[in-house]
C-alpha cells in the first residue's frame, strides 16, 4: 500500500479530536479555553471531574492508535516503514488536530495504542516507569517526561533486544531510530509547558532552601 496513503488514513484516525467532541458534547464546554487546554484526557478529567468522561477519551484516543495500526498491519504486515509511519502519524494528528485549528493532546494515549501491537517493550517500560515515578512524586507530568525520556534512551540503546520484539521487524537500525525518535519526540514537544512548570518548581525550591 502505498505510503502516502496509510499517513492519510492514520492522521485523520489520530486526529479526531475525542476530547472536544466529548466535553462539548455531555458537557458544553470548550476544552481548548478551559484547564489547561489540552485536548486530552487528563484535562477532560480535571475540567470536568468526571472520571468516566476522562477515562472515556483516553480510551478512545488509546484505540485510535491502535487502529491505525491494525489497519496497516493488514496491508503492509511486514512492512516496518509502514507500521510505523502509522505511529508517527496518528499520533501528529493526536497533537495537531485539522479539525480544531491544528490544536491537541500531548499524544501519550494515541502513542501507547499504536505501539501495543508494534513495539510492546516500548509500552511496557513506559508504563512501568510512569508508575514508579507517580508513586514517588505523585506528579502525573513529571512521570509522563520523564517515562517518555527513559523509554526513548532504552528503545535506542536496547535495540538488539527491542528488534526481536517489534511487529514487524525493523529491517535496520536507522529506520527504527527515526521512527522511535520522531514519535517520542512529538510527545516530549508537546510537553514544554510541563516541562517549563517542572524546571519552574524545582528553581522555587532551590531558592527557598538558601
């Protein structure tokens, strides 16, 4: 299948905005002016303080991953390039909505559903290193950071582990560090403001304890 056709379908699948459909819908709100104006999940939650609604879009936004992939799984099932153009592409849409002014979420729920069926090691030691980081700071943007960093930096560094896990088989080592690093790297831009509120916090810190 042709390669500018799964990036068609795979962005137009990630960039269904979930979020914003769902608060305006049950809700009559406008995600994008309310919290902190993410069009995620987690803001979904916090704006409404409906759990139900919360968890609601990230599962759906969990499933639009997935399914682009399934989809380019059935076309292209050994296709490396292929799958993984999936990724990176229903994930830009996650990010970068058409549909709300190229608005979005910060891609972690769209990312774990499309590499659930790809690069499960890659959703297993980001799950397992947000947890751990949540249980100790009780910070939900920091464990998302740093999980995203340190599934980055292990994915690169255990690739002849990794590789022999991964549906398809990358067929090299660059073309699986592109893909990794361009998905990761979408998700940590879309961490900034976070990242910016993290730093900011540990400078206060600093500063008091002087």
């Amino acid at each position: 299948m042709n390669y500018l056709i799964i990036s068609s379908y795979s962005y137009l699948l990630g960039s269904i905005p979930t979020a914003y459909i769902l608060m305006k819908l049950f809700k009559g709100i406008d995600i994008r002016r309310a919290g902190s104006g993410n069009v995620g999940g987690l803001n979904a939650y916090e704006v409404s303080g409906s759990f139900l609604l919360g968890f609601s879009v990230f599962a759906i936004d969990f499933l639009k991953g997935l399914l682009a992939v399934i989809l380019t799984k059935h076309f292209m099932s050994e296709s490396f390039i292929g799958v993984g153009l999936s990724v990176f592409w229903s994930v830009l849409g996650h990010c970068f909505s058409i549909w709300i002014n190229f608005r979005g979420g910060r891609g972690l729920a769209t990312a774990l559903g499309s590499t659930f069926l790809f690069i499960p090691l890659a959703f297993v030691i980001w799950g397992i290193t947000w947890l751990v980081v949540y249980i100790l700071k009780k910070d939900i943007h920091l464990g998302n950071v740093l999980a995203t960093i340190l599934t980055l930096s292990l994915l690169i560094m255990g690739y002849d582990l990794v590789k022999n896990f991964t549906f398809p088989a990358p067929d090299n080592f660059l073309t699986y560090l592109i893909i990794v690093v361009l998905v990761l790297s979408i998700i940590l831009i879309k961490h900034f403001e976070p990242i910016k509120q993290i730093i900011s916090k540990k400078n206060y810190s600093y500063e008091r304890e002087l």
